[in-house]
C-alpha cells in the first residue's frame, strides 16, 4: 500500500494517528535525504577534486512551531493538517560556498530518480523584500515502512556561508523583535543583504579565475 503525503490528495487519517509516527516519518525521510546528500557530496567530491557542501543541518520541526504555523495560516492544530499543510517539518539546509554550487547541489538532487520536487522558489533570483537571499525546493521521497511505503515531504534550504551568516543574524533579530524590528535595524539588514550579495558575486568571480588559471597549468 502506498500512501500519499504531499498535498491535496492526502489519505492519511486512519493511518498516521499520532505524533510519534509524524516524527518517525519525518525523521526517517531526513536519514534518507541526508544520506544521498552526503554520497552525491563524496562522488563530486572523487570526480571534480572539489567539495561543493561546506556542511549540512537537519531538524524536524518541534511541534510548538508546527502548531503556530498551522494557527498563522488559519488551519486547526490536527495531524492531518500538519501533514498536510507545513511543509517544512522536515528540513534540511545545505550550506556552499559560491552561488554556482546551488545550483549545481539542486540539480543533482532533482536528478534522483525517487526524489519528486513539488516547488522551487529561487529567492537568489528574487530576494525577498527583507533581503532574504537562499534556495528553497519541496521535494518529497518514499519512505520505506514494514508494511507501506509513504511519500513525505522535505524542504531543502541551500545557501552560501555568507547568506547563511546574514540568515541567521537576521531570524535573531526578528525573533527578539517578535517580526517588528525599528525602520533603521530592518534598512541596515537591507544594506547589508546587498553587501552579502556583492560579496558571493566577487568571491565566485574570483574563484573562477583561479581555476582559469589552475586548468591553463
Ligand atoms: P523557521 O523558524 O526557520 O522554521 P512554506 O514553508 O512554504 O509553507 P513560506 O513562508 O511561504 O511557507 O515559505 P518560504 O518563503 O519558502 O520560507 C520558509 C522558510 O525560509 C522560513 O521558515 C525560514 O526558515 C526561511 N525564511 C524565509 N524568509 C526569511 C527571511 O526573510 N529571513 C530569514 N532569516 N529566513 C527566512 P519559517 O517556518 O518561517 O521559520
């Protein structure tokens, strides 16, 4: 039997009834994420001579932060909701160091062939009007029970250190503000996510001309 935790056509009621098995699923489709990250990151790593992942966190969500998304987005604090509507209960971020090894880490996650990716916002492309520069995909994978396979949703994050610095400074600052941080705190985050984005394109720039030079030898 196979079960469907994606979205709309969810038929989970009578089958995930607590919130053990929520974190059990959740968890496990982080092992098998975390797994293929790191055997794509050696097999770069063997072909290129080159490791794009700096490093990797994973988290599931506590249910304090699922509740308080559900009631944000208007929903009734239920399993089926949760399942349903929060995307990020299991999240992983995948930290670089250049805006090209995003794109390079996203495409050979798209290219696993039991790795279904439901949306892509590219906020690199289209910063958010805080400044918030990062990859987001929603992928969902099979997870592998003893009697059922369930499909479970995982949102990726995948930055630079430097947006990831800025990333964290910032959720700080809007945490201790509770979102209502002063005009002049939230321009001069402003400032800097362009400080951080000019940053990315130098040192990327810099580095393709070292490996110019690194082939040319
Ligand atoms: P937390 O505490 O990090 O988990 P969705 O998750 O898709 O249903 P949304 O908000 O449209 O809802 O998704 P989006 O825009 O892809 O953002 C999801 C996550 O990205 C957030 O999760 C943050 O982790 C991060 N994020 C988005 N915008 C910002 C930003 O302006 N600043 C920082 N520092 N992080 C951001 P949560 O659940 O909001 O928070």
């Amino acid at each position: 039997m196979e079960l469907d935790l994606l979205g709309s056509n969810v038929k989970i009621s009578d089958d995930i009834k607590s919130w053990e098995e929520v974190n059990l699923l959740y968890n496990s489709a982080l092992k098998q994420i975390m797994t293929k990250i790191e055997i794509l990151n050696e097999e770069f790593q063997a072909v290129h001579r080159y490791n794009p992942i700096e490093h990797t966190k994973a988290r599931v969500k506590v249910p304090e932060s699922i509740v308080k998304k559900l009631k944000r987005n208007g929903y009734e604090s239920t399993i089926e909701n949760m399942v349903r509507y929060v995307n990020d209960i299991a999240g992983v971020r995948i930290i670089c160091s250049f805006t090209s090894d995003i794109y390079r880490i996203a495409e050979m996650i798209s290219n696993q062939k039991d790795i279904q990716v439901l949306t892509v916002k590219d906020y690199i492309m289209n910063p958010k009007a805080s400044g918030y520069r990062s990859y987001h995909m929603i992928v969902a994978l099979p997870v592998y029970l003893s009697d059922r396979i369930v499909n479970v949703k995982v949102e990726i994050q995948i930055r630079t250190v430097a947006m990831d610095f800025w990333a964290s400074l910032e959720h700080k600052i809007q945490y201790k503000f509770e979102g209502k941080a002063p005009v002049h705190i939230n321009s001069e985050l402003y400032e800097c996510a362009k400080m951080v984005a000019d940053l990315d394109a130098r040192m990327l720039s810099l580095n393709e001309e070292i490996q110019a030079i690194s082939l040319g030898k």
